[in-house]
C-alpha cells in the first residue's frame, strides 16, 4: 500500500527521528512511503493546527488515520479544537496512543465512538552510550510544561537533598515556562543543584541516561510518554506517576516504582528508595528494558494496518 505520512514538523528533529523510524517499519513490512499519489495518508496530529492538510484532504477526499499525540483535555480548549477531531473523523479512523488516552477522547468527544482505537506509540531509538557523571544526576526528560510536574518534581528533589546532599538534578527539554522554573528553583535554593540542560539530540540525551541513577517523570496529565519509554530502553530504574497510560507502560514495582500524581513527597521516597539501593535499580532496569521492547517501531505498524485497510 502507498501510505503518505504528514502531521510531522520538518524544523523539528524528534518529529523527523518519528517519520524515519516509523517510514523504516512500514516498508519492512512492504508498505511504500510516499510524498504524493497515496491511498491512504496517515496524520499525526501533535497539537499543531492541521488546517491546510484537512482542507485538502477534505477536497480531494483523501482517505485519513490520524494518531492523536497530544493532551486532549488541552487541544478541546482552543477554538475549532472539536471540530477538526470531528471532521478527521469523518475521513477515517483515528488512533489513540494508549487506553486511557482512548477512554478519555470518547468521554470528551462523545462522536468518535466507533472512530477510534487505541495503538501504543514509539519513540525514536537513542544511540547506546556509556558515562558515569562526575556527581550522581536524578535526570527528567520532558517538555517544561504545566502538566509535566516539572515543579512538583524540584519541591521532592529539595526534599530529597536535605538527607542526600551530593543528587543532582539535570532537566532536560524544551522550556515553555518562559524563565519561571529556574526562578522557582533558585528561590528553593536549588539553583546550584540543577541543570536546566535545554532539549538534546539524541546522541547527548543517551549520555545523560548512561550518566543518570534515577529518571523521573513527575507528570499531572499524561499520554503514552515517550521520554519514560527511551529511560526504560536504556534500562534506567524510573519513577513515575500514575497519570494517562504511564501505568500501561509501568507495572509498579517490575519496571519501575509508581507514585500519585501531584504528591511531591511520594516522588521524594521513591526517589530516595532507588538512590539508595544499587540492586534494586538494576532488577528495575533490566526488567524496563526487556518491557521496552514490547513498544516496537514494527509492532506499531503491523497495528496500524487495519485501520489503513479500514480508510482505504
């Protein structure tokens, strides 16, 4: 089948790491990519506005599977939001990343029920890197967002330090806080404790990972969370909240250790608890990566043929 994939943004170098990744499973499997002339064109919708796409595809009634890649409850807030999950659905099956992604769409966009199924993202495969930092590093991977947590997570790390004062935190990711986490740092006194890294190519996100003891993603809301899975392929002990489908990905006390969402002191214990035990971060880890493998680019698109043959 010629499937056209779009949705992707070609100044951003994750987005295009996905396309390759997922382009590369697709022809493993036979498929041909292709930039014009598809039978089938795959979305996927990140949250940026997919206007001048759909009105295409609208005109040409190109057939369309969307996959959502986005915090519903925050896209339903702009205006249009609904109407262009209604309208993609109109021109063919849409993709949730995981289960309760999916059951929070249907109890919000009661009008995608039959539209929609659930089909576990990937995330682009890092580079094997092996490091030791110079002073143990907590590491979090995410978008410095409101529903990251990313706060939650330094009230726990300034806790954690008052009993383990060699940690350091490293935070890497894009940074939409416009400055208001490094000043909240600074007022807990952290400012010297944490690294505010930036987002990172992949070769340097797979040191980080190599250099850390312990990821952390502290999320309120979440989805199928890239980051958490690239912690778990390189066999990282994680901690993590029940928020979206994390649970989906972690069983609690096999893959890694699962606290409440928006509890900054079950964050600092479980933290603590990996910090300070060698063993059990290595059972952790290991049990992660072989979890990890689960989530495979092929896996995906064998998922994902169904719902091509569905639109076509």
């Amino acid at each position: 089948m010629r499937i056209g994939l779009a949705g992707f943004d070609p100044a951003d170098a994750t987005d295009l790491a996905v396309a390759a990744h997922y382009a590369r499973a697709l022809r493993r499997r036979g498929h041909r990519v292709v930039a014009r002339g598809a039978e089938v064109w795959h979305l996927h919708l990140f949250g940026r506005d997919p206007g001048p796409f759909l009105r295409k595809a609208e005109r040409g009634r190109w057939p369309v599977v969307t996959t959502l890649h986005l915090v519903l409850a925050d896209y339903l807030r702009f205006a249009g939001g609904r109407r262009t999950l209604e309208r993609l659905a109109r021109l063919g099956p849409l993709a949730a990343v995981c289960a309760a992604q999916r059951r929070e769409a249907l109890r919000l966009v009661p009008a995608l029920a039959g539209r929609l199924r659930a089909v576990y993202s990937c995330g682009p495969s890092l580079p094997r890197a092996r490091g030791r930092a110079a002073a143990p590093i907590i590491l979090c991977s995410a978008r410095l967002a409101p529903y990251k947590g990313i706060d939650l997570l330094l009230m726990a790390f300034a806790r954690l330090r008052e009993t383990r004062p060699e940690a350091r935190l490293v935070l890497a990711g894009r940074d939409q806080s416009r400055g208001s986490l490094a000043g909240f740092a600074g007022r807990l006194g952290l400012a010297p404790h944490v690294e505010f890294a930036g987002q990172l190519s992949p070769s340097a996100l797979s040191r980080r990972l190599a250099e850390a003891r312990v990821f952390v993603l502290p999320s309120r809301r979440e989805n199928f969370p890239i980051a958490l899975l690239e912690a778990m392929s390189a066999g990282k002990a994680v901690v993590a909240t029940r928020a979206g489908g994390v649970s989906e990905l972690v069983r609690h006390g096999v893959d890694g250790l699962l606290v409440p969402s928006g509890d900054p002191g079950a964050l600092t214990r479980a933290m603590r608890r990996l910090w300070d035990d060698p063993a059990l971060r290595r059972r952790l880890g290991a049990s992660a990566r072989r979890r990890a493998r689960r989530f495979s680019w092929d896996a995906a698109a064998a998922a994902y043929e169904p719902l091509y043959a569905a639109a076509a």
